[in-house]
C-alpha cells in the first residue's frame, strides 16, 4: 500500500480538493484525514494584565546590584560548570 501525504490549508468549510493523485482510473483508494488542533489566538497582553501578572517587578527584591557585573558573574559561573 501507497501512502501520500499532502499537507494543505481549509479554503472552505467542509470541502477538500485534490488534484494530481498519482493513481489511474478503477483503483481502489482509502482516505483517512486527520485535522491539526486549531491554534488558540492569543491577544496581547494589557499593561494592567501585564501588571497584575506578577511579572513586572519580580526581580525587585533580588540583590543583584550592578546588572552587567551579575550577569558577567553568571556567565564565568555557567562557563565553569562545563569543565
């Protein structure tokens, strides 16, 4: 048994086109489709979402001091662990 793949976007509800099958006239076939889940469309987010998300100041209790000598420190420290 052959199997084909072919991959393609819904252009109208309920209807599927193919077009060039390599198989002849008489030849017995069996389709199976299978859908992908649809993407949920995410909005983005409001700078009162945004807030009330805990994101926007999470870090604010952290001593971290000067921000390019920590992550400078976090670099050499992350380099080290690959020896």
């Amino acid at each position: 048994m052959e199997a084909i793949i072919i991959k393609e976007k819904m252009k109208k509800d309920g209807e599927i086109q193919l077009i060039g099958l390599p198989f002849k006239k008489g030849q017995v076939v069996e389709m199976i489709v299978i859908s992908e889940p649809l993407k949920r469309q995410s909005r983005p987010s409001t700078a009162r979402q945004l807030l009330a998300s805990g994101l926007v100041g999470m870090w604010k209790n952290h001593a971290i001091g000067d921000s390019s000598l920590y992550a400078r420190a976090l670099r050499e420290k992350a380099q080290k662990r690959g020896i």
